[in-house]
C-alpha cells in the first residue's frame, strides 16, 4: 500500500464540515453505541487505557479516555477524524479487524508503523441490522497495559451494541429470541431475528446468521413458515402473555430451538387483530419508491443476481466484502448486462437501502446540461433554468446511493469537477456561492475501455484511480453458464405457465444476444404474448427479426453471402481482412467474424 514503517504519523483529524458529515452519516452508530462505550470505560477505570468507536473505513467516530493516555503531543492520533484503516496505518486491530471481520488484538511492535508500537489495541467489528460491518469498537492501552482479558470485554461490548441496534431500531417489529439450549435465551449467544406482519424475516443479529448458517440476504428470503414452520398467528397466540414458556421449533434441516417472541404490546394489532388505520399503517410501511422494483418483477438481490454462474458468484462474493464501506465501485460490461440491476442489488443490500437511490445516465443528458443535472443550480443560473433553481442528483442522493452509468461518455471537462466533488463531498450548484455538503455513495458502470480512453486522452486519469475501488466486469450474456434459468425466471414472470421446448432452448443458446440480458428479455416477454395460449414455448412463436439473425448468423460462419438491408454481402469468410463489408456484417450481426484467415487468397468484397 506504498507505507514507509519509519514514516511519521501525521493524523490529520477531521473537522469544521467535514467533522459535522462524518458524525452525521454515523448518527445511529454513535447513538447506539455511545451508551455502552460509557459502561465499558467505567469497567476498564484505571488501566490507562481509552475506548474508541470508528465507523466503517475505519475513521474514528468518538474516543473516550485519550486525556489520561496519551501526552498532548500524540492525543491527535485517537481524535474523531482521525483514519485507522490499514491503507493508512497498515496492521492495527482496527483496521485488521474490519478487513478479516473478526476480533483482533494487535500488541505493541506487532504494529506495522513504528509510530504505533508503543500501543496495545483490542478491537472488534460491529455489524448492522442487516449483516453488514457498520464499524468498530477499540480498547488502546499503553505498552503492556491492555491486558489480554480486554479482548473479551470488546467482544462483549461489541455484541451488545448490535442487539441493541436491532432491538431499538425495530419497535414495530416481532422479535423472535432463540437458542439450541433454552437457557442461553436472554444472553448474549441468543439469536435475535425481527419479524414483519406477514412473516417475513427482516434483520437478524451476528448470533442468528451464525445458528442458522444464512446470510442477511438468505435470510430475508425466508418466512415464518419457512424457517420454523410457525404461522404468525400461533406465534402471537403463544406469546400473548408475557410469562409463556419457550416454543420448540425445528427448521427444515432438522435442528431443534428453543423460541420465545417479544413485541410491543401496540404493535400486536399489526399482527392479526383489527387496530385503527394509523397503527396499520405503521407496520406496513413499503420500501420507498426508490428502491422501486424492474419492470416486471419483484427487486433483485445481490444473490439473485449472482448465483447460477461462477463469474457471477465471485463478482458476489466480492461486492459483499466491500459493501458499506465507503469503496468506490466501477461495473463494467456491454449494454443490457445488468450493471442497474446490480447497481440497486448492492444499494439494496447496504445500510443506506432505505435511502434514496438515484441513477443517472451521462450518455443520455446533452452535454450543456449535464452539469446542471448532476451538480444543481440557482434561480436564473441560465437561460430556462426554474424560477426555484434546482438541488442537482448529487443533494437528491445525499445519504443514499447515486448511480452514474456510462461514466465513460462524461464531457471530458465536467470530469474535473466530478473529481473535485468525489474528494470534498461538497457540491457548488451552477450560479451559487455556497458550497453543499452531500453524503453519497456512488456506483459508476460503463460499457467502453477506459485503459483506451485515458491512452487517447478522452478519460480523466486521476478520475479513473478515485473511481475503481473495485472494479467488476459483468460477463455478457453469451458466456454466461445460466442463460437457460434466465430464460426460465423471464417466463415465469409472465404468469403464463408457460415452458421451454428444447429445441427453444437449444435456439437460443446458440444465438450471440449482442443485446444481453435486455433483449433476452423482450424476446422472451414477446415469444410468450405470441405463444398465446398454447403452453409450450418453439421457434416458431419467436420475433422474426430474431430468425432472420439467427439465419444470418448461421450464413456468415458458412461464407455464404447475406442478404441485408440495401442489398447483398458476402460472408466475411471470403472478405478481405479489414474491409468495409467484412466491418458492415460484424456490426449487423453483433459478433467476432470467424473464418477468413484461411481465405485471404480468395477475397473479394
């Protein structure tokens, strides 16, 4: 990570603006976990030691006790602002911890940067309702002072600001507390799951994920039903009392808990008996219309997306490490694979999922508006600017996601001040003085080359450097191992009953999709209304220009000449290497031209 050990430690805390965005993106960290910071500094009293609580990328949220530890010089490296992640301090407990997501202690010359060896750290990762690492809790000590037994305590401390999270975030929810052994319910080692009225299982705590062997996205798949086989209703009939003993349950892999239900007692009209409107309301509540669902189906998860197909699930498991934590992320791949898709998948996923979501798509707006678009304007910025200016996508996604697909077609010049808002967070509307704090975190996806466009000078490359924190590159549709169960779920979609012949399947295995997943789609949505009520899907019954492609295709890898719009080709087989025809039927078709290599004494056009 280009770390000097010698180097000197020179924190740069955070403050003024800067200071007041950190604290306000991690207001529900701190609010949560402040209370038990307290506890736990008592507990520690007279060990020379501090506590610290840092957020995702590792920057420090609030620090206690750094007045007894450290001499004045050095109290700047535990103030807020101050970043311990391991790009910028190397191995330390809090950076380490959030990178392996486990418990670390990290003692003294174990410490990559000299500067840090005089410290003994214990810390551990926080996660959020949802599964993802929101931060990290920290006991520093001086030389040997932090004794080893810390490490427990941060444990401890660690878990019980998450159930709390849980627990205090969800009061219109049911709470399911369960454990294999009945007298761990009520202790830290319980699982702690929330329901929503109609069964569905919302957020779970790091013991639940744990028991049950499910993710946060697996999980949120499942039921009542079809979790423990439990019906909302004999939930709420067991649990109407408050002295009920514990339910026995078995999940439909055989395993055996013990499960007792809490909720609120308002809230149990929510969940089957008659309450007024406003109550009902409440616990209904439906995601916002941000996080609005593709045309034709239900929101995609990131599982969703990724599994069926081993490009597919190492782009997954990769996503998941870096979600939440403020890593830029760069999608790539041809038009019509899915980078939206994917894109609202991760936002949907993170703990900004019930933020808004904005996409924008820097090919479709003229380049005299863009910067408008993006960055906002004042009343009578320019001509026919509204009368109310305008807040611009960047302070419309402020605390939520935006999406900048086809980055690569972004006017050259708007790319600087792209930049310059990515690094301060702040955005200058068009005709204004003031600048805007903004919140973001941002996805881009492109389908051209940036290594060529930053060759020909069309794409900033200091841009590209801030932008790929992560880059993953889509696979298209045509090397794809789940083509056939895309296909499938696309026709189930349509309510049809529809099924798939094999020689239907076989067609479009074989066919090149230039358009991807998107065209899939459409010619699938038209092959069903086509099929009318005949319940079998065959080549008959797909568009014909599809056919004709096909036919095509299937003609140009022959040599044969092709009929196209405007006259004849020959196959590119027998055209010469380069040529306008040979160029003219790669583009028609959408595919690499094969065959002319072993032909090139023979051309002709």
């Amino acid at each position: 990570m280009g770390l000097s050990r010698i180097a000197a430690f020179d924190p740069h805390p955070a403050s003024g603006a800067s200071l007041a965005l950190l604290l306000e993106r991690n207001s529900k960290l701190h609010a949560v976990a402040a209370p038990l910071m307290d506890m736990l500094h008592e507990v520690i009293a007279g060990t020379q030691s501090s506590v610290v609580l840092c957020d995702a990328t590792g920057t420090i949220v609030r620090s206690i006790g750094v007045d007894d530890l450290l001499p004045d010089a050095r109290k700047a490296v535990l103030a807020p602002g101050v970043n311990w992640s391991e790009p910028s301090q190397g191995t330390n407990a809090v950076g380490t911890a959030l990178v392996a997501e486990s418990p670390m202690f990290v003692q003294a010359d174990e410490h990559y940067l000299y500067a840090n060896q005089s410290l003994t750290c214990s810390a551990a990762p926080i996660s959020d309702p949802r599964g993802s690492v929101a931060g990290a809790l920290d006991v520093t000590g001086i030389g040997q002072s932090c004794h080893p037994h810390t490490m427990a305590l941060v444990r401890m401390s660690s878990r019980m600001i998450e159930n709390r999270w849980l627990t205090e975030g969800a009061p219109q929810l049911m709470r399911l507390h369960f454990h294999a052994r009945s007298e761990f319910i009520g202790s830290l080692k319980e699982g702690i799951l929330t329901v929503a009225p109609d069964g569905r299982i919302r957020d779970a705590n790091r013991s639940a994920h744990g028991q049950l062997g499910l993710s946060g996205a697996a999980l949120r798949r499942q039921t009542l039903s079809t979790l423990f086989g439990l019906s909302v209703g004999s939930v709420v009939d067991s649990f109407r009392s408050g002295n009920a003993c514990p339910l026995v349950v078995h999940t439909s892999q055989g395993q055996a808990f013990h499960v007792v239900a809490h909720f609120n007692w308002p809230v149990l009209h929510g969940f089957g008996e008659p309450a007024p409107a406003k109550v009902k309301t409440a616990v209904s509540t439906a995601e916002p219309p941000s996080i609005a669902a593709p045309a034709g189906g239900d929101p995609f998860t990131l599982d969703e997306l990724t599994r069926g197909d081993k490009r597919m699930a190492v782009i997954g498991a990769k996503l998941r490490r870096v979600i939440d934590r403020d890593v830029p992320l760069l999608v790539l791949g041809e038009t019509g694979t899915g980078k939206e898709l994917l894109a609202r998948a991760i936002h949907r996923e993170s703990r900004r999922a019930h933020k808004p979501f904005i996409a924008v798509n820097c090919a479709s707006i003229p380049e005299a508006l863009i910067e408008a678009e993006l960055f906002g304007y004042e009343e009578g910025a320019f001509t026919g600017a509204r009368r109310s200016g305008s807040p611009g996508k960047f302070v419309q996604a402020h605390t939520g996601t935006l999406f900048l697909d086809e980055i690569g077609d972004m006017p050259l010049a708007l790319q600087a001040r792209l930049l310059r808002v990515i690094q301060d967070r702040q955005v200058i509307p068009l005709g204004g003085a003031k600048a805007v704090a903004v919140d973001v975190s941002i996805i881009c996806a492109t389908h051209r080359d940036l290594h060529e466009m930053i060759a020909a000078r069309a794409f900033r490359e200091d841009l590209y450097y801030r932008l790929n924190g992560l880059t993953v590159k889509l696979p298209a549709l045509r090397e794809r191992e789940d083509l056939v169960l895309l296909a499938q779920r696309i026709v189930a979609e349509q309510k049809g009953g529809n099924s798939l012949a094999p020689d239907l399947v076989a067609l479009l295995e074989t066919f090149h999709w230039p358009g991807n997943a998107r065209q899939l789609h459409n010619v699938l949505r038209t092959t069903c209304a086509m099929a009318g009520e005949r319940s079998t899907l065959r080549p008959e019954h797909l568009p014909e220009d599809l056919l004709d492609a096909r036919n095509a295709s299937a003609s140009v890898d022959a040599g044969r000449p092709v009929r196209m719009p405007g006259g004849w080709l020959a196959g590119p087989a027998s055209a010469p290497p380069g040529s306008a025809a040979q160029s003219l039927c790669a583009k028609a078709l959408g595919k690499p031209i094969r065959g002319y290599e072993e032909r090139r004494d023979n051309h002709r056009a």
